[in-house]
C-alpha cells in the first residue's frame, strides 16, 4: 500500500469566459479525485480568489451536470497579481499569492486562461510555485495550441448570425455588418464569414481599405445582388488606422525612458479610443459609397455565451485530464497544449506575450479568397 500523501491542487478561471470551462473544470476534478484521491480546491473569480483566499473544496459529485453549462462555475475575472485594484488601490500582490498558495500546501496550481492569464501564471512560475495551465478564449489567439476551449462555439455562434443577417439583408436590399469578437485576432471573425458566406471578411491582419470593400459590393450589385453581409472582426482596421498604430508601437518599443514610454502609451490609448465605434463608421462610409442602406449588428457577447458545443466540452475534457497526468508526472511551468488529436506539453514562458494571430497567407484567408471573397486589401 502507498504511503505517499494524496495531492492538493487548486484551479482557477482567468480573463473573460468562454464556453467548455466548466468541461475543463470537471475533467480536472474528477480525474484528480477519481484517479488518484487527490483533494481540488477551486479558487473563485481567478486571480482575485487566490489574493482573498476564497475557495471552496470541490468533490466528485459537485462536479456532476456542470459538462454542459456555459460560463465558469468558479467565476473569474481579469485581475493581474502585480497589479491587482484592491479597495480602490492598484498594487502588486503576487507575494500574496505565493504566500496563500504555501500556506495552502498546493502541489499544483491550474490556471485556465487565455493570453493575459499565460502571463500573469508566467509570473508565479518564476516565483516558484507549480502552475500548469489550459488555453482558452474564444479568440482562438493563444499561441502553440491547434485550439483554445470556446472558440468552436463562439464559431458556431457567430456563423448562425451571419447566416440569419442573410435573410433580412436580402430582403431590405441592406448592407449589414456584423461585428465579431476576437480582440486583436481575426480568427473568429474570418472562421464565421467563411462558414457563413460572408461577401467581405475584415481582420486585423490585412488592413482594409473602404473603397476596395465598396468596390466588391457595387460589383454584387452589377450582378444583380443588391445585398452584402460583411464580416467585420472588432480589431479590424482601415490602412491609415493600421499604419499610425503601427508607428506608436514602434515609438514604444524604442521608447529611450519613462517619458517617452508615456507618451508612446498615451497615444495607442487614444488611438484605441478613436477604434471604438468604428463599424459605424465604415458602415456610413459604405452607405455614401454605394448609395445601399447599410446597417450593423454588434453581436457582442453573445458570442461567449450558452451551451458550450460538442467539441469544446470534448476539447476541455481532453486537456483536464491530461492536466492531471502531467501533475502525476512532476510537470510544471507548462501549458497543455492541443496537438492533433493528442496533447503536448509546452512552456509557458514560449506561450506568454505571444499572440497567434491570422498569419496574411493561411489556408483558410486563402480559401476564403478562392470563394470570392473580398478582404478589403
Ligand atoms: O478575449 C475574449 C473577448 O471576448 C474578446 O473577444 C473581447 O475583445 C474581450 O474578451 C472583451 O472583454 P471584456 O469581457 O473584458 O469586455
């Protein structure tokens, strides 16, 4: 008979939600406590949690008919340890999480996350505490990873609403814009305009020009199709747009001192200020261009919520489990990565502040060209 001490882990959800999280959390439970007799202590709302010390044990039967609920039974929140906004003050806890995760006695910490949450557990592993990490986000931007838990039903969202908008644009002769999430990645935008048949996809990868957009749909309009839906990605940008934001990050980048970072700083603010609101805009452009009554739909974030599909719970159960053989194995400072229809293994250090965005010539905005669609470059 062993003698060893079962193993106590903690898991928490990190940055927005997405759905299959609850997968995710189940899967890590009950192998954990199924497989190996280990305790699992759920942290609530992410980081803010681990600082407040607020956590609950979780067991087994707990963790049963939470597989097909959106959202994250754990709660979360976008909360960084080093700088953590506490009573109104912003200050650097991270010496309070490692404190509370000693006093835990945690052999493992799960952080299930998407970017900012790789660098915030980038953060702990270098103070020394067992953290392992899952991608997710329904921005499908989390780099070395084939998927990230939530994007496929975001896809399967979004899609739906570029297939309803086809009717009543088609029936008002409209121009319809859909803005899909993604943040600074266009997967999910370029996913749904492709799946459902969007005439102009626009990503933050390939700046778009209004007159090239207006030109593709007053050729629609030649051939009688006197409506277009156009997928636009909320990070989309018109060229003049792409290039200043281009300029102020390389400002910040060579910035020579505080001051100069600052000022780098300030002018991205502003220039993502002047962002907001800019499917309207292009939306107004495009009317005065073609003379089509155009309209948009922000599908905002509906897109992360609800049902999680087939695939992300299979996606989230896949990647716990596995979570709790690396743990078994004496695995830290890794993300579990998809792969295939296998895992890996990847450092998290490779996968903090490394976006995966669109690369201009992937096989989906090549198919997407093949199909006729415009890109608006
Ligand atoms: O990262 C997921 C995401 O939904 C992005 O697509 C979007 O830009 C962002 O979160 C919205 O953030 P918040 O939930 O903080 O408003």
């Amino acid at each position: 008979m062993s003698t060893r001490k079962p193993k106590r882990i903690g898991i928490l959800t990190a940055g927005g939600d997405s759905p299959g999280l609850n997968a995710a959390i189940r899967a890590v439970g009950k192998a954990a406590i199924g497989t190996h007799g280990w305790q699992v202590i759920g942290f609530r709302d992410g980081f803010l949690g681990l600082v407040e010390n607020r956590w609950e044990e979780l067991y087994k039967d707990g963790l049963s008919g939470i597989l097909t609920v959106g959202g994250t039974v754990l709660g979360t929140s976008r909360e960084k340890p080093h700088r953590m906004k506490i009573k109104g003050e912003t200050r650097d806890l991270t010496g309070t999480i490692v404190a509370n995760c000693r006093k835990l006695r945690l052999d493992a910490l799960v952080c299930i996350g998407g970017g900012g949450t790789h660098k915030n557990a980038l953060r702990l592993v270098e103070k020394g505490l067992p953290i392992i990490t899952l991608p997710k986000t329904i921005d499908n931007d989390v780099a070395l990873t084939d998927a990230t838990i939530g994007f496929d039903t975001a896809l399967g969202i979004a899609t739906e609403a570029v297939d309803r908008l086809h009717s009543t644009a088609h029936s008002h002769h409209r121009i319809i814009l859909a803005e899909i999430m993604g943040h600074r990645a266009g997967w999910l935008a370029l996913g749904a305009g492709i799946a459902g048949g969007a005439d102009v996809i626009l990503l933050p990868e390939i700046p778009y020009d209004a007159k090239n957009v207006a030109a593709a749909i007053a050729r629609r309009s030649q051939r009688g199709l006197n409506f277009s839906i156009v997928a636009v990605a909320e990070g989309a940008l018109p060229r003049e747009d792409a290039a200043a934001f281009a300029v102020a990050k390389r400002y910040l980048e060579h910035a020579r001192d505080a001051h100069e970072k600052a000022r780098a700083k300030e002018e991205i603010a502003a220039l993502e200020a002047r962002h907001s609101g800019h499917s309207l805009r292009l939306a107004k452009q495009l009317e005065q261009l073609t003379g089509l009554e155009s309209r948009v739909s922000i599908l905002g974030y509906v897109q992360r919520g609800g049902t999680p599909s087939a695939v992300d719970r299979l996606l989230g159960t896949r990647l716990g489990t596995a979570c709790v053989d690396f743990i078994a194995a004496g695995q830290f400072g890794i993300m579990v990565a998809a792969r295939g229809d296998g895992v890996k293994a990847v450092p998290i250090k490779d996968v903090a502040g490394c976006l995966k965005t669109v690369p201009p010539n992937h096989q989906w905005v090549e198919a997407a060209r093949r199909v006729g669609t415009c890109l608006g470059d």
